[in-house]
C-alpha cells in the first residue's frame, strides 16, 4: 500500500472512494460543496431528513459515475467535535481501512482536513492514518491453500488530500517515518503469528542472522554450548524438556553512538510454552506461542532503528526456548544457580519467562547500558488485571517510567503503572535457595517483576512491560485481525527516536 499526501484538486484523476469525515451538528459541507456539488446535494438532504446527523461511525454512501473526485463519495460520522479525540481518530481511520477493504477500493482518497479536531493536527492525522491503514489491512494467510476465501484485496493506494498548502508542510517526511513503523509492526505480527513446529529458537537465530545482514546489524547467538559455558542456567534449565536447543540472541546498533547514549532492550521469547510439567490446562493453549511476544518485538524493534538511522547505541537482547516436556524436564523443586550466581528454586515450571530474562538481564552488564526496559508476556495475572486494554509497567526509575508512559499514551500503546515496593520482595525469599521463582499466589505481576528486578545490574535504570494482555487479540480488532499485535514496536520506536538522559532521574 502506497501512502501519500497531496493539494485538494478537482481536476485530479479518479480514485475509487473519496472519503470525507462529518462531525455531529455539522451542516456546511463547504468543501463538499466545492468539490463534489452533486454529492452535496445528497448529504444536504440526508441532513435534513435525519438520515445522516454525524454520529461516531455513522457511513452515508453514494455511487455515481458523474462525481469529480470518485464514483463513490462516503461521508463519515465524527460525533461530538468536543469529544473527538487522538484515540477517536484512531478507531475511525481503522474503520475506514475496513470500509475501502470491503468495497475493493483499490485507490482511496481522503480529505485530511475533515478529521482534524482540537488537538488533531494535520501531521498528527497523517501519521494515523498511515499507520492504521497499513496495520488493519494486515492478513497473516501464509498457510492458506484455499486462495478463494482470503478477504478482499487490501487499497494499493491512500491520498490524504488537504487544501491548504501550507498544511502540506513536512508531511512527507512523517509519512514516510509512519510507513517504516508500521511495516516494522507487521513484520513483527508475522514471525508472531507463525506456529510453534515452524518457528524456534534456531529458526529465529536465523531470522535475526538475515535480518543482522540485511541491516548491518553486528549479530550474536550464544547456543546451547556458549550457554553452558557462560553459565546461562536459567535459560538451559527451562528448554531442557524440548528437543530443540535454546539461542540467546544478541542484536547491536550505533555502537558509534555510545556517546549519545546506550539502551538495552529485552524480550523473553518462549516459542511454545506448554508450562512444562506444571502443565498449563489445554484451553487455548495453542496461543501459547504467542509467548516470543516479547523476543519477535525486540528483533523487530533492531530492524527499526536501523532503518530509522537513529543516533543512539541500542543492544537488544532475546532469550529463546521452548518449554517442553518431551526431553528430560526441569522440575518443581529444582535449584537452578543463574548467570549471575544467585541461586533459585523452582516452585513452578509455569513460571519460566522470569527464568531465562533473568539470565539477559545480568549479562546486559557487559554493554555499559545507561537504561535496560524488557518487555513479555509475563503473568496471566496482568491480562486478568487489565485485559486487553493496557500493559502493566514497573521499574526502578520513575522519570523512565513516567516517559514510556507518555510514548506509550501518544501510539496508542498504553501502559499502567503498578508498585514494586520492597515488601513484594519477602515473597519471593526461599527456604532452600536465594530466590524462589513464584510468589505465594497473589500480586503476581508484582512478585514476577521483584523476581527479575533481582537480576537487573545494579544502579541501572530498569523498567519492565508486561504485555500478556497485549501480545495477541483473539478477535478482529479495528487495527488488527485474529492474532499477533506487535504490541511494544511503536513504542521502542517512540522512546528511542526522543532518547535522552534527561528520560532518567539519575543519568550517569
């Protein structure tokens, strides 16, 4: 799909729908009458019958062949001007993909400057609209042989139109920065959505090797002996029970850019996670590997920034098994002595992401990080507490916490702060060990992140993303079908492009 924005013409060629949005009470159609007199005449009169009154998601539709702009002119309901907000615009522009997708349009037009509200600029909808068309056309259909029931072809082409030239100013440029993001979404929802027998730990080893030359990104994996001899137990004592040997996958860029700043960012990658012997109950557990959430958007995010050209050194850091039951298990009681010589005691071999990004986390040491933020589908007890709605946040510097927090509200990818007070942390003390792996059995999400907060290298900014809720929809969503979100991508992207060490309440 093809984005670009462009002066109002009527001498333009014609696109397959022209879309124009309405919000509620509004009567003057100035534009539309400029543009489209015959459609005006139509909306006038659906006005004035109360056919049409500018309600959020209400559609008036009309066809002919005469219209200037297109055959098809679709008039959109707004709703209140007041109440129309950035998360608005968002929905509707997903509505709209939805609308153009369903009708076969191959060429929309949109006339920007309809959709722009207090608060909406005309760059702020160019960016929305880029992405949101690109990422609710998204199909994951790759194992499809039935061609004849894949949906209809997605636009090959949207024309966000305005009538000001000035508006037009640098939205170019923001386009094309959208488009980037967005295609770094869907590559992430694509190795997301592929099953558990097609991808693993080598297989994502190789995806990041290609992705690393492709991107000139320096590239390591440490396997299953360079993980034995680094002493990466947490992660070698959940992938004992597969057949498939573990990878943790190191990705690097800007290492020129130290100066400026570094940042690791982390991803627990389990590629199938049956909950090992703790097993989990079979309902809906083929959505378990979506539990390389966190891992896929680390490797998507490193292919970003290489794109994005960014000034910032950037190591991210994707730890990635399976946990199986088919070799020789670890089990429940085990002492495991991590990477960085802390010993744990499994009480729950469900509780396994918290063991392998424990092991990342310590060795993010060696990279001299200003700032480590991982991200994964962590607790079921986070997607119980929020559901779909928002992402759970913790960490150990505020001024960080609170910057994430603001990407996070500006892509629409929300984030809500939980505690991490000292006492959570009597809860994971063990009898036998330094550490027991779960908590007793409430605050989970709380007593999970006290868990690795005992792994991050001391005296570096540190805050953790719990996306189970966020990873994957099991309904169509107006931005996304059944599936993988790539929840987490534009919001790296977000931090790291506005990356400062004033994001920090102690910079080094």
């Amino acid at each position: 799909m093809k984005i670009s924005s462009t002066l109002l013409s009527r001498s333009a060629p014609k696109a397959d729908l022209f879309v124009v949005g309405c919000f509620k009470g509004d009567k003057d159609f100035k534009t539309i009458k400029k543009t489209e007199p015959a459609f005006y005449k139509v909306a006038a009169e659906a006005v004035s019958k109360k056919r049409f009154e500018g309600k959020t998601n209400e559609v008036l539709t009309s066809f002919q062949t005469t219209y200037r702009q297109a055959p098809e002119v679709m008039l959109v309901g707004l709703g209140e001007k007041k109440d129309f907000k950035v998360a608005s615009l968002r929905k509707t522009a997903g509505v709209l993909a939805g609308l153009a997708n369903s009708r076969k349009a191959l060429k929309v037009r949109v006339l920007l400057d309809s959709f722009l509200a207090e608060g909406i600029s005309a760059a702020q909808a160019a960016v929305i609209f880029t992405e949101t068309s690109l990422l609710a056309t998204y199909r994951f259909n790759k194992y499809k042989t039935k061609k004849k029931d894949d949906p209809p072809k997605a636009p090959e082409s949207v024309e966000l139109v305005l009538e000001k030239k000035e508006e037009l100013q640098g939205l170019r440029s923001l386009i094309v920065h959208s488009e980037k993001i967005a295609k770094a979404v869907l590559f992430a929802r694509d190795l997301n959505n592929e099953p558990g027998n097609m991808m693993n730990a080598p297989k994502l080893a190789e995806e990041a090797k290609k992705l690393a030359k492709d991107k000139n990104l320096k590239c390591q994996i440490f396997g299953l002996e360079e993980l034995k001899k680094k002493g990466m137990n947490g992660i070698l004592a959940v992938n004992r029970g597969s057949v498939t040997p573990p990878a943790l996958i190191i990705l690097e860029y800007g290492e020129h850019y130290a100066k400026n700043g570094t940042v690791c960012i982390v991803g627990k990658g389990v590629t199938f996670d049956t909950g090992g012997i703790s097993i989990k109950p079979s309902k809906s557990m083929e959505e378990m590997k979506y539990d390389k959430s966190g891992a896929i958007t680390v490797v998507a995010t490193m292919a970003l920034v290489s794109d994005l050209k960014l000034p910032l050194h950037i190591v991210g850091l994707a730890p990635t098994v399976e946990n199986n039951v088919a070799n020789d298990p670890q089990r429940p009681g085990d002492i495991i002595k991590m990477y960085n010589g802390k010993t744990v005691e499994v009480m729950n071999t469900d509780a396994e992401g918290r063991l392998i990004l424990a092991d990342a986390l310590s060795y993010c040491e060696e990279f001299k990080p200003d700032a480590i933020i991982d991200l994964a589908t962590l607790t079921g007890m986070c997607h119980h507490t929020f559901g779909d709605k928002t992402c759970g946040i913790l960490g150990t510097d505020q001024k960080l916490i609170d910057t994430i927090r603001d990407a996070g509200e500006k892509v629409g990818e929300r984030c809500w702060q939980l505690p991490l007070w000292d006492e959570y942390g009597e809860c994971i003390k063990s009898h036998h060990s330094d550490l027991q792996n779960v908590g007793d059995g409430y605050a989970g999400t709380i007593t999970a992140t006290m868990f690795l907060k005992e792994f991050v290298p001391a005296g570096i900014p540190w805050v953790h993303l719990d996306i189970a809720g966020m990873a994957n929809c099991s309904q169509n969503r107006f931005d996304c079908p059944k599936g993988a979100t790539g929840f987490g991508v534009r919001l790296f992207a977000e931090v790291l492009s506005n990356w400062s060490s004033e994001n920090l309440s102690k910079p080094k």
